[in-house]
C-alpha cells in the first residue's frame, strides 16, 4: 500500500516538474528563438529546427533513458531536448557553433524558470556535447570534451541527445 502512495506521491512530483518545461515553452526569449529558427529555415526541407524536432527528440531520448535504465529526470530530458538546437538562427546568420548559441540561450532561460546549478551544469552539458559521438583520443569520453561537468548523469544526457537528435531526422 505505502508503494502505491509513494507512487501517486513520484507521479505527481513528476507533473510538478513539468511545469518548468511548460514555462520555457512559454518564455517570450524562447519563442523569439524560435521565430528565428523558422525565418532562417524558411527554404530548408528536411528536419527543420523547430517544436516538431525538439519534441521527436525529446520523446526518443526519453525512451533511450528508460531502456538503458539511467535515472535522468523527465523533465530535463524534455528541457535539453527542447533547447539542443534553439540556437541554429546564430549558426545561420552570425557562424556561432549552433551548440554553443544554444547552451547560451538555454543558461539564462533556466536561471530565470529556477533551474539550480547542478540542473543547469547537467542541462548545458549535454546541449555542448549532442554533436559529439563515443571517445575520443585523449579524453574520458566524447561526451564531455565541453563539459561544465564530469559527472555520470550529465554525459548519459549527452548520449541518450546525441542519439535522439539523429535518429529523429527525417
């Protein structure tokens, strides 16, 4: 009886968490970002860099979490997912690395949604590294060549993004 309390009691934290997703959704800079990507993708045809791929992404990194068995929040997942490529506008228009526009992005979003700093390290991680595949020569793993952060959770982040982004493409 006590697990299914504990249960109702995780699910709804779950929910809770999600908000936070909701409110970079609706954060005026992301959705600014996110005209940005539209207008600089306008002639693009395939894996167009909007919520239909942030979604895709999110959705399949979420899967790849649960099958590998790693303890990554939901809700990280889903704000990583949705920040990866929210930067692609700066590639476009100013030749900033695309990852880097949008850890940039992404870090002052979630310092306003109250993201703490292990949350943030974790989430910017990640976003730096999803261009990245398996080790590279002289470094722990490819993951983390750009990491804030070396710890185990921020690079199965990395991977599980890294694999959800290319599989998603059309």
């Amino acid at each position: 009886m006590s697990s299914s309390i504990e249960d109702i009691k995780g699910k709804r934290e779950e929910v809770q968490n999600m908000k936070r997703v909701q409110e970079i959704y609706r954060h005026p800079d992301f959705q600014e970002c996110l005209e940005k990507n539209q207008k600089a993708e306008t002639t693009r045809v395939f894996c167009k860099h909007n919520m239909v791929h942030f979604q895709d992404v999110a959705r399949l990194a979420y899967i790849f979490s649960l099958e590998r068995g790693y303890s990554i929040k939901k809700e990280e997942i889903y704000v990583t997912a949705l920040f990866h490529d929210i930067g692609k506008w700066q590639q476009y228009s100013d030749g900033i690395p695309h990852e880097k526009a949008s850890a940039g992005i992404a870090d002052k979003i979630l310092r306003e949604a109250g993201f703490e700093e292990d949350e943030r390290t974790r989430i910017l991680t990640a976003i730096l590294n999803h261009r990245k595949k398996g080790k590279e020569e002289g470094t722990d793993s490819g993951y983390m060549t750009d990491s804030l952060i070396g710890d185990e959770t921020g690079e199965q982040l990395a991977e599980i993004l890294y694999d959800a982004d290319k599989i998603s493409r059309a």
